[in-house]
C-alpha cells in the first residue's frame, strides 16, 4: 500500500518561509515522479511543481516560479517544497502526489495523493 503524508505546513506572515515535506512509501521512491498541488478555498485543485525521478528536471507554476523549490532525497524517499516570500494568495491545502506510469504527468496522471498540509499566509 502506497503512503504519503505531508507535514511543515503552518500559518505564516506574509514575506515569510515554509517547508513542507513528504515522505513516500510502499513503492520505490527513486521510481517516481512527484509533484506538489495546492487547493484553496472555491478553487479547484492545481498544480504547484514537478520533480523527476532524478531530481535533475523541475517545473514550476508561473505563480511560484523564482520563490519556491521543489527538491527529493531519494535516500529518506522524501520530497521537499521551500517556499520563500509567501503572498496572502498562496494560502491553501498543499498535496503532494506520486506518478509511477509517465515522465510527464497531468494531474490526472498521478497515481498516489497525500491528504494535504495546509499552509495560511495572513497579510
């Protein structure tokens, strides 16, 4: 049975940093693609980041882009998602999620979602 939980969420002033993790098992980690996702509030879900199976290989949303990092520690089955100069807007439920079948996966295409770790941004 594949797990991933998620924890390093908090409430956070604006300006400020997170650091949400994942750790993964039940499946080998170094086989999968991982992504993070957040759903805020009346909004659907939607994508954050992509890392692949590597590492070598990262995808940002354009909101994200420049303030956050997705990154893996393949050896702790471990996915990590820094988030620096947090804005009110990024308040959400973030989730990260694995995709075992494709290098480059839709959301549709993750197999495997953690229930989520939320992060609250006040301004």
């Amino acid at each position: 049975q594949v797990q991933l939980v998620e924890s390093g969420g908090g409430l956070v002033q604006a300006g400020g940093s997170l650091r949400p993790s994942c750790v993964v098992s039940g499946r080998t980690f170094s086989m999968l693609v991982m992504g993070w996702f957040r759903q805020a509030p009346g909004k659907e879900r939607e994508f954050v980041a992509a890392i692949s199976r590597s590492g070598v290989i990262t995808k940002y949303a354009d909101s994200v882009k420049g303030r956050f990092t997705i990154s893996r520690d393949n050896a702790k089955n471990t996915v990590y998602l820094q988030m620096n100069s947090l804005k009110p807007e990024d308040t959400a439920v973030y989730y990260c999620a694995a995709a075992a079948r494709v290098d480059t996966p839709t959301q549709r295409e993750y197999d495997y979602w953690g229930q989520g770790t939320q992060v609250t941004v006040s301004s």
